[in-house]
C-alpha cells in the first residue's frame, strides 16, 4: 500500500506546480490557505478514500469532515502554505494513516528535491527506498528545528525561553517554516532537535512516525498519543539522552497544559 499512496502523493504535488489562483487567509493575519492548498485536498481526499473504502478524513483545509475509522488518513496537503506563496522552495505533502487512531503509514514528499519519506510502524523508516536513522550527535553538536507559535502569539514568550535555553547548550538553531520537513529531516539524521508548543495532528502524524521507526524518540506534550481534536506540543530528540535533555527544558517552562 505504501507505493500506491507515495505514487498518488507524487501526482498530487503536480498541482502545487500550478499559478496560484486564490489566496485567503484562515482566521489569523499570518495562516493562509491557496487554490493549491484547497486543489491538492480535495486530490488526496478522492484518491486515497478509493484505495482505502471505509476511511475515516482529516484534512487540515476547506469543509474536509472531522471523519474517524478504524483507518484515518489525516492530511496537510501543503504544509508551508507561507513559504509557498514567497516561492521559497520550502513545502512538502503529509499524508498519515491511523489505525485504531495510532500512526500506522507515513508519507512526506518534499517536491522541491523530489525527497519521499515514508515509514510504516515496526517496518523502519525510508526515503527514496533508502533506509534513514536518526544522527547519534550529541546535545552539544545537535541543531534544533523550532518556531514562536505563529498563529496564537501569546505563546511567544515561552516558546523564545526554551529557545534559548535550549540554543545556550547546542550547536545551532533552524527555522524553515514547515513541521513535516523538519520533523523528516530529523528522522533522516539531518537535525537532532525539536520543540513546537502548538501545531496539529496533519502538521505531525505521518513525520512522527517516520521519526520512531528511524531510532528518534517524540512525545505529544502533556498527551500520551497523539490528540486529534486540536493543537498540542511536540518534542522530537534523535537520541534517548538528548531527548530527556530537552524534555526538561520543555517541562521546566511549562507547568502546566498550555491550551
């Protein structure tokens, strides 16, 4: 099944090649959604229920039905919607499928570099057929992929104190304005940190798995699996000892749930 979904996830990114004909904003000055946002959906909606009869949707754009089953796909058609519209080179596709609301498959095709990761649980992690594991760098040489919490800034401030907390003890940090791709580049060993205080479940659930199948670890903060009825955090750490290291940064600043 994994080569049925990579090949229709691969023709669904012929149409972020495209003119953009619309774009509108979602609520929030700085969340779009384009005409090959709502276009690539609405692909992957059609193709990916008919491989699958029965399946439940999650999509992140349009009027896509809040739908569970026992296999959920749960989409972000573009994850990069900003960097997509400056042409910045710097979005991919996510697809995952849950079974029993647990990551069962997971694919994230970057087309910019025609880069497909794929994972399916207990099978590893790959990309272009080619098997991915996470870095074994240690904190003091790790990179750290984060973001400030964009769409709800009142959770600015905390995220920028982990930052740096964080950034004080490791190599570098990194900013690329997609989940999906750094979470990927984690799992294939390109970054070792992660921390993301609010992003949701098509944002994260095919790259988590990717992550946990390549030898990384990821916790959804303050949740034992991964929540489907809104937005959470997420740590992701290539290596066991690197992973505590952060989740204590993390839980040293939040006390509690923050939403």
């Amino acid at each position: 099944m994994i080569t049925q979904i990579t090949e229709i996830v691969r023709e669904a990114s012929l149409l972020m090649k495209k003119d953009i004909e619309d774009i509108s904003q979602k609520g929030n000055a700085s969340n779009y959604v384009t005409s090959a946002d709502i276009a690539v959906q609405d692909f992957l909606y059609e193709k990916l229920r008919a491989l699958l009869p029965g399946s439940g949707f999650i999509g992140e754009e349009g009027d896509a039905a809040f739908q569970t089953a026992e296999y959920t796909w749960v989409i972000d058609p573009i994850d990069g919607t900003s960097n997509f519209i400056r042409d910045l080179g710097l979005s991919v596709i996510s697809v995952a499928l849950l079974k029993d609301n647990a990551p069962y498959i997971g694919v994230v095709y970057f087309p910019y570099r025609d880069e497909m990761y794929y994972a399916k649980a207990g099978k590893g992690a790959f990309m272009n057929g080619k098997p991915i594991h996470v870095s074994d760098r240690d904190y003091a040489h790790s990179h750290l992929c984060s973001a400030m919490s964009l769409y709800d800034k009142r959770h600015a401030s905390a995220c920028f104190r982990i930052i740096e907390k964080v950034y004080d003890e490791c190599d570098d940090l990194r900013r690329l304005g997609t989940a999906a791709l750094e979470l990927s580049y984690l799992a294939a060993g390109r970054v070792e940190l992660y921390f993301e205080i609010r992003i949701f479940p098509w944002d994260a659930a095919a790259a988590a798995l990717l992550i946990q199948e390549a030898g990384g670890y990821v916790e959804f903060l303050f949740h034992d699996s991964l929540p489907l009825d809104g937005p959470f955090g997420v740590i992701a750490a290539n290596t066991k000892e690197n992973f505590k290291k952060l989740r204590a940064t993390v839980y040293g600043e939040l006390k509690e749930k923050p939403f």
